[in-house]
C-alpha cells in the first residue's frame, strides 16, 4: 500500500480512542479506483482478537436497495459471533424490533415457542433503530466493536436513516464506524449528500477523502508491481499521465501485456477497464456477463442456480477469471476485483442478453423465498422489470413493499409503492393480485412517505387518490383523515375543516372505530389551535364513541384530550382529576400511556407544581425505555422534563436533556420546543449574543410549526421577545412579542402569561428610554400599555395568575412596592426560581432611585446571593453592575461579576479595556447613542442602513457588558 500511511494511522487512532471508551466513526470518501478498500483492508488486517470486525455491504439494486441490506449482514455475522441468546438479551426491551429485522432470529433455541409475536407494521422506527443502538452498545460493553460499511453511495434510504439514528445515539458505546464511498456517484440531489452533511456536524465522526497518488508514489507503486526489469522512465511517465494517479488504473495499466512497450496504454478508459476481461476465453467471458448482472459480488450458489452449463464448465471458466485477476473469491462469494470492472462489463451486454439474464436471477430467487429464505422480494422485483417483465414484476415488488414495511423500512416501502402503482396499469387484474385496490395502494404509499420524513410528497398522493375517490367510496372519509394529518405534519394549515369534512362524509352504516379516530384527531386538532371550548366538546364525543365500542385507546387519547382543554379554560382541578381517568384507561397500551405521561407532565408544569412535572416526565421516560423507545418517543418526555428543570433552577441537568435530545434528531415539534428552551437558559444564564445568533439559524425551521401550534407561538414568541430585549433591541423585541395581543390567549393561559410579562418588561424599557425606538414605536408601545393590562386581567383563572399579575404590574408601574409584592409572590413553590432574584434586582432599583441607599444595597445583596446560588448569571451580572454604577460594594461580588455575561470580554477587569476593543466605526456610534439619537437616525448620520447601525449598537453593548443604550454610555464615559 503507497501513500495511505497517514489514514492508516489515523484510523488506528480512532480504534484506540474507542477502546478507551470514546466511540467513533470514520467517513472514507474518494472516486473510483483510489483505493478506499485496500485502506480498509489493511485496517482490517491489523485488527486484534481484542475488537470484535462486523462486515456490511451495500447492494446495488438499481434506484430502490434492499431495505438495511448492509445493517443486516452486519449484525448477521454479530449475531453469528455471540449466538442468537446473547444478542437476545443484549437488545433486551427490543427484542421483537430485532426479529423483524432479522426473522430467523424467531426461530432461535433462544426464543420460546409464542414469545416474541412480529406483526407487519408492528415495531416502529424508533423501536427498531432503538433494538440495533442497544445491541451494538451492549455487546460494545464485552469488546469494541468495529462496524464496516462499503459502498455507502448505494445504500438505501433506510441503511441511512439507522446510520444517522447510530451516529448521535451511540455517545456511551464503544463502536468504531466505518463507512466508505464513491465521491463521483454522490451527483445533486443524492440522499447521500445531506447524510454526509448531517454527519460532519456530530463530534464523533470524522471525514477525508483520499488523495489521487502524485509520480512519485506512482512510480513506486509500479515499483512494487514488477519484481523484474523495472520499465523505462517514458514509460513510467505513461502510466503515470494515463493513470492520473488513481491506484486502481495503475495496476490495470501494469497488469497489461507489453507495459514496457511504448504504445502499449489503452486509447479509452473503457478499453482499460476491459483489457484482462478480453484476454478470457469466450466461457469466462459469458460467466463475467452472467456475475456483472447479479451485482459486484455473487454467492456461489446463486451463480450455479443461474449458469447455464455444467458445474465443472462453470467451475473452469471462473478459476480462468480469477487467475487473470477479474474476479477474487472472498467467502464463498465470487466478487469483481472492481465495481468499475463489472460495471465496464454490464454495460457491454446486449440487451437480450442483459434481460435474459435477469430473469435467470429473478427466478433463482424467488426458488429461494419458496424455499424459505430471507426476504427477497426487493431482489425479485429488481430482476423482473431489469427483465422487462412487468407483468411477473408486479407481485413481487407489492410483496418486497410489505416486506419493507414489516421491517419498518418506510422509504424503502414507499419508493416501491410508488413503483407498483407505475406498474399497475400494464399488469391485467392488478387489484386481485395486490390484494387491495388503487386507492388502498395510494394511501398505503402516502402513509409510507409520511412515516419516511417525505411530508409534501405524502400530501400530493394523497390529493391525487383523492382526486380519483369517488365521495361514496369507502376509502374516501379514510383519504381525508390522513390528508389532514399529512398537512399538519408539513406545517400547513386547514386540517380542522378537512376532518369535520371526513365525519360528514362516512356512512352511517360504516365502521364506527374509523369515526371515533377522525373524531379523536379533530379534538387533538382543536385543542392544539386553541379552539378549546370545540375541543371539549368533540373529544367528550369521541371518549363516549370508543367507550361504547370497546376501544380503549380512543378513549384513553380523547380523555387525555378533554382533560388538558378543560384545564386550559380553568376546569383545572377536573383537568387533573380527568388525565389520571385517562391515565387509567390506558393500562396496557404502550403507545396511549406516553400520550399520558407527555400531557399530563405538561399541565403539571404549566400549573405551577414543577416537581411532579419532572417526577411524571421521568417515570414516563422510564416506561419509554422499558419499552425500547428510549432514543425516539422517550425525547419526547426527556424534552417535557427540561422546562420544570429550568423552573427548578437545575440548569445543568436540563441542558444535558436538551443537548443529548437534539442529537437525537427528534420530530420537528419537538426540535422546536426544545431549541427554544436552550435559547431561553442562553439569555438569563448572561449570553444572550450567542442567544440571538442562534435564534438566526434556527427560526425558519421553527416557523412551520409555529403556523399550526398556538402554544408553539406562544412560547416561541416570548423567548423572541427576551432574546432581543437582552441585546437591547427594543424594536424587534416589540415587533416579535405583539402578535399576541391580537390572539386569543386566554385557553392557553400557561403559555401567555410570561410573555405577557415580557411586553411589559418592553413598554417598561421604552417609557425608561423612548430614544431607543423611533417615535412611531415608542408611541405604539406605550399605546399598548392597556391592552396588556386588560390580557393579563383575563387570565385571572389560572393557578398561576397572582404571580406574573404581580410581576407585570410591577413592569408596568415600578415601585418598590410594587417590586416587594413581586418578589414575595416569587417566593411560592409555583414560581421559577430565577423570578426571585430578578424582582430583588429591580427592587434594588426601585429604591435607588427613591434615594434609599442602605436598603437597596439589601435588596441588591440578597438578589446577587439568589442569583449565584441559582445559577442565574444575566441576573448575577446585572446586579453586581448596578451595585457598582451606585457605589455600593457587594460581598462577594468583583468586576468580575459585571461583564462575565458579555461575549468577547469576560475576563476583562477593566472596563477602559473593553472600551479600547471598540472598533472606530464602534466609536462613532457611540457618540451619537449619547447623542440620544435612534439607530435610524444614526444610519441617516452616518450614511448607513439602520440595521448595520443596529448591529453596531447590539457589538457595543457585548463588548461593554452593558444591558442597555444608556449604561453603555455611562461605562465609556466613565473610563475617561
């Protein structure tokens, strides 16, 4: 091996830190030829018997491969390694995931006759990349575990989605990944390319590309090629010039007859590819032709099942191709030495031939699914249409779909759904051979889209079925149920009226659970628009509907639903009492249960009782993971847990929630409310520039959700609001918090009330400083003074009213004893911890500027106390600057404490140092700030836009440590 030393090495490096216990993986990128599995082979060949080698390969079928094909030959040879009972009890909670992944695990010793019962459909995704993380983590646990992948340009949507799942949740294993792949087939639009994206992001996984061999490293390559008369310099520069340094043309290149010779290099990349093949005897020839068809790698049985002659002619005509070094036995598989060998070959077939051949493959295994093989259908469908036999295809490609689903592949299910209804046409009977009409294919497909993450691509074959559904069809109110929820899930609205639309249109004589489902869905739908006396209502219906059919789970979700609504417009103590009654239905059923603890672990939060929230988001998260739905439903509850923490005031365990859950890449709902939660802990723990700069990236992705789901609005908008209050940006503060006062809060009182306070702590700012905004701003704001007064009134039914009544109140009129009623309303068990040392804060003011100095400096004292004790850093770093801007010492407080929230100069002890960091432009701006002038005003002076003039000013206050305008000024002057 020349010239791959490095990545060797580097390689070797990344096993160490995996046995230490850091998992990793390695991404190898390159084109064709440069040598990507001879690096890995050599890996391989160094590794000890102290790492356990699980080897995949990806498959290429074409546009749709075997769903997990190279995860499933993976963890075949695991399974192989450690017996099918220990893998068993490895993957514990998920062991029926792992058998509908790998079946003739059912039949295992290991497995007790009725045990573990597979259904189609019945593990889910999450369940599934659940079962695979734990095996390999567990077993990890025994040794380190090194998984190889090749090929990954050909893997399946499904392969990818388990990679992507494997490289954020394996944070505790010791797994080295490793996967390679061809950088010139990753075209535009290549599934691969947002995966490598994704996957350069996650700190365990590195990637490099290899390097094309410079002359040099050719020549000695060359050199270790021949072992007599080295070739002439001329011809050296030959191959090296034809070869462009890729290792795979150069020993092609040697490898040809005459390489010394002067005229010996091929005229075409073809004719290189092809000159041992053409040197074969016309029966080695037709074996290649016949092998290329199959793939990059045949089993030996498959290829005698297909070969037409006689075992020795076949046996002959391969031991020619792998003397002449076309063909290598790896197993008991022929392989081409190169995928770009066999693909020069298949595409040298003509077309009979190249059909023929298919359907030689086709019905080889489809004698092997009779036999009772592994599931093969994706393999029959492929070689029936490469047949051109649709008609033969079909069957086999409605069965690989099932197949697919079964196994919980649903990209892979839908793609060839959407390839059986290509075929329906031309294949005569096609619903009898289906076992379903057009339409029960359409829905199924769009069901397979939207499981896969395809959201629009759902909606528009849903649409197109609708379109084709007569309204008396009973597959019509069906087809609405799923087009609404189809649209929710994309963020789009009109959902609501698409399933009032559905009830209408189900006979009266149809199924009455398909009614008591649309109706449950409608309750949800309401209650998540805020349209909560509807909720009520319909989810009341829909509970006594399932009740009277038996159906526990509609009546446990439509309980569940009534409960959360009722509470939400003040039945809060029959809410309470209703979601344990839901609670109670729902014994026994998995799925209804996690609905219970999310809900009811959410009102307990918005009620103010922040332990048990947290204590019923655990125990939730607990049945989660006994369940094997840890790493997907169990974000869900981990993510409801990380509010009541905050409230709590312990910020390093919801953090960990938080980072460990993203990495998760959880649903978009989910990713929003849990992002939005980080950027909230961001600003009042002092680094709300890195708050705001976040906010930029991630707020596009939050606006689709935030279009269907109020409550998101809600809490979106005031983390909004405080983001840009605590950059002192008044005007977008305003601008991102206003539209609540043109919504219908009141249901959702849980979700209005701090951001309520948040526009007060706004008006409050501009009435202080009515500079800071233009004059028609300032007059809107404190215009609005009324309104917010009137919302804050109206909410007067929720538990938690006298609290942010108090602290609005005091925004709004701040006097210090306005601000000591604030504070000893903080003081309740239903108050967040942080709101304590705030309302000190500003009573410390209060009474500042009533001249009350002693009392004050109390005020301040016990605010900077609570405020270090609760990690409270924006409110610590405020009070230690106030304190110091009034002369008045701190015990344990520094200058330190007054800048430690500012990005850029925290450690800066003087605060003439961080004026000295202004730049000139900085300086210039600053003059007109004390000028009193707006960022407007300051673009105008100085021949810039107002928003170049805001960040100017938001860079200012950073640097300063300065939580406005004014204090930025009174700290510049003061260094003077």
């Amino acid at each position: 091996m020349i010239a791959r030393d490095a990545e060797l090495e580097w390689l070797n490096s990344l096993l160490d830190a995996v046995r230490a216990g850091t998992p990793a993986t390695a991404v190898i990128g390159g084109e064709a030829g440069i040598g990507k599995s001879r690096l890995v082979s050599e890996f391989i060949a160094g590794l000890g018997p102290d790492v356990r080698l699980i080897l995949g390969q990806c498959v290429d079928l074409g546009d749709v491969a075997a769903p997990y094909a190279p995860v499933k030959g993976a963890l075949r040879q695991l399974v192989a390694q450690v017996g099918a009972e220990r893998a068993l009890e490895a993957v514990g909670p998920g062991r029926a995931a792992l058998v509908a992944l790998l079946p003739e695990l059912a039949a295992s010793d290991a497995v007790t006759a009725g045990e573990i019962v597979v259904t189609p459909g019945g593990a889910g995704s999450g369940q599934l990349h659940e079962a695979v993380a734990v095996l390999l983590e567990t077993l990890s646990r025994d040794l380190p575990i090194v998984l190889v992948i090749e090929d990954l340009h050909w893997a399946d949507a499904a392969t990818l989605a388990l990679l992507r799942f494997l490289l954020r949740s394996l944070g505790s294993s010791r797994l080295l990944m490793l996967l390679t792949y061809r950088t010139d087939d990753v075209t535009r639009g290549h599934p691969l390319r947002l995966f490598l994206s994704e996957a350069e992001r996650d700190r365990w996984v590195e990637r490099r590309e290899l390097a094309r061999l410079d002359e040099a490293e050719v020549r000695a390559l060359v050199g270790t090629l021949i072992d007599d008369e080295a070739p002439s310099d001329r011809v050296l520069e030959a191959v090296f010039r034809r070869s462009d340094g890729v290792p795979f043309f150069v020993e092609e290149l040697v490898g040809i007859d005459g390489c010394r010779d002067e005229g010996f290099v091929p005229a075409t990349l073809r004719d290189l590819l092809l000159a041992r093949y053409e040197r074969l005897s016309d029966d080695a020839q037709e074996l290649l032709r016949l092998l290329s068809t199959g793939g990059v790698r045949v089993p030996h049985a498959l290829l005698a099942a297909v070969y037409r002659g006689s075992d020795e002619a076949l046996e002959s005509a391969a031991r020619e191709a792998v003397t002449y070094g076309v063909l290598v036995i790896d197993g008991d598989d022929y392989a081409f030495r190169h995928a770009l060998v066999r693909e020069a070959i298949l595409a040298d077939l003509l077309p009979g031939e190249r059909a023929r051949f298919h359907a030689r493959y086709a019905e080889a295994y489809e004698a092997q699914a009779a036999a009772g093989g592994r599931r093969l259908a994706a393999e029959i469908s492929y070689h029936w249409l490469g047949a051109r036999d649709p008609v033969r295809a079909f069957p086999a490609t409605i069965q690989a779909m099932r197949e697919a689903r079964a196994a919980v592949a649903y990209a892979t299910s839908s793609q060839l759904g959407e390839r059986a209804l290509e075929l329906w046409e031309t294949v005569p009977d096609a619903e009898r051979i289906a076992g379903m009409t057009k339409l029960e294919l359409m829905g199924r497909t769009a069901s397979q889209l939207r499981h896969a993450g395809e959201g629009e691509r759902s909606v528009a074959l849903v649409k197109l079925a609708l379109a084709e559904c007569p309204r008396s069809d009973p597959n019509y109110p069906r087809l609405l149920r799923d087009k609404a929820l189809y649209l929710a899930n994309v963020g789009r609205g009109g959902s609501i009226e698409i399933l009032e639309e559905a009830l209408a249109a189900i006979p009266d004589d149809d199924s009455e659970e398909l009614r008591a489902t649309i109706m449950t869905g409608l309750a949800g739908r309401l209650m998540i628009e805020a349209r909560i006396d509807e909720a009520v209502e319909t989810a009341d219906a829909a509970y006594e509907l399932a009740s009277s059919l038996g159906f526990a789970r509609y009546a446990s979700v439509a309980m569940n639903i009534s409960a959360v609504s009722r509470a939400s417009r003040g039945e809060v103590e029959r809410g309470l009492a209703d979601i344990e009654r839901s609670r109670q239905l729902a014994e026994g059923d998995g799925a209804a249960l996690l609905r219970y603890w999310v809900n009811a672990s959410d009102l307990r939060y918005l009620v103010g009782d922040f332990p048990e929230a947290v204590r019923l988001a655990e125990e939730g998260l607990s049945r989660a993971r006994a369940q094997g739905v840890e790493r997907s439903s169990g974000v869900i509850l981990a993510s409801n847990a990380v509010d009541p923490l905050f409230a709590l005031g312990e910020w390093d365990r919801a953090d960990a929630l938080i980072e460990r859950a993203l990495a998760l890449d959880p649903p978009g709902p989910v990713r929003t409310y849990l992002e939005r939660a980080k950027l909230w802990a961001l600003v009042w723990r002092g680094d709300a520039e890195h708050a705001a700069a976040q906010f930029r990236q991630v707020r596009p992705a939050m606006l689709p959700v935030m279009q269907v789901e109020m409550q998101t609005r809600l809490a979106v908008g005031r983390v909004a609001v405080e983001i840009a209050l605590a950059v002192g940006d008044l005007s977008q503060a305003w601008r991102d918090g206003r539209g609540v006062l043109r919504e219908e809060v009141l249901p959702l009182a849980g979700y209005a009330e701090p951001l309520l306070w948040a526009l007060a702590r706004v008006i409050a700012a501009v009435r202080a400083d009515p500079a800071r905004v233009s004059e028609a701003e300032a007059a809107e704001i404190l215009d609005a003074e009324p309104e917010v007064r009137a919302l804050i009134d109206r909410l007067s039914f929720w538990p938690t009213h006298p609290l942010w009544k108090a602290f609005v109140e005091a925004e709004l009129a701040p006097t210090d004893a306005a601000w000591r009623a604030a504070a000893e309303r903080a003081t309740a068990d239903t108050a967040p911890r942080f709101l304590r040392p705030y309302a000190l804060l500003r009573l410390g003011e209060a009474l500042l500027d009533g001249g009350e100095r002693q009392a004050a400096r109390d005020a301040l004292q016990e605010a900077f106390d609570g405020a270090v004790e609760g990690g409270v850093t924006a409110v610590q770093t405020r009070t230690a600057r106030v304190a110091m801007q009034a002369g008045l010492a701190l015990d344990g407080a520094t200058h330190r404490d007054t800048r430690q929230g500012a990005a850029g100069v925290a450690g800066a002890d003087d605060p003439a140092d961080a004026v000295a960091e202004l730049t000139a432009r900085e300086r210039q701006v600053l003059d007109l700030i004390a000028e009193g002038l707006s960022n407007r005003q300051i673009g105008e002076r100085l021949y810039i836009s107002g928003k170049t003039a805001s960040v100017h000013v938001s860079a200012i206050l950073r640097k300063l440590g300065a939580s406005s305008r004014t204090e930025a000024v009174y700290l510049a002057r003061a260094t003077h």
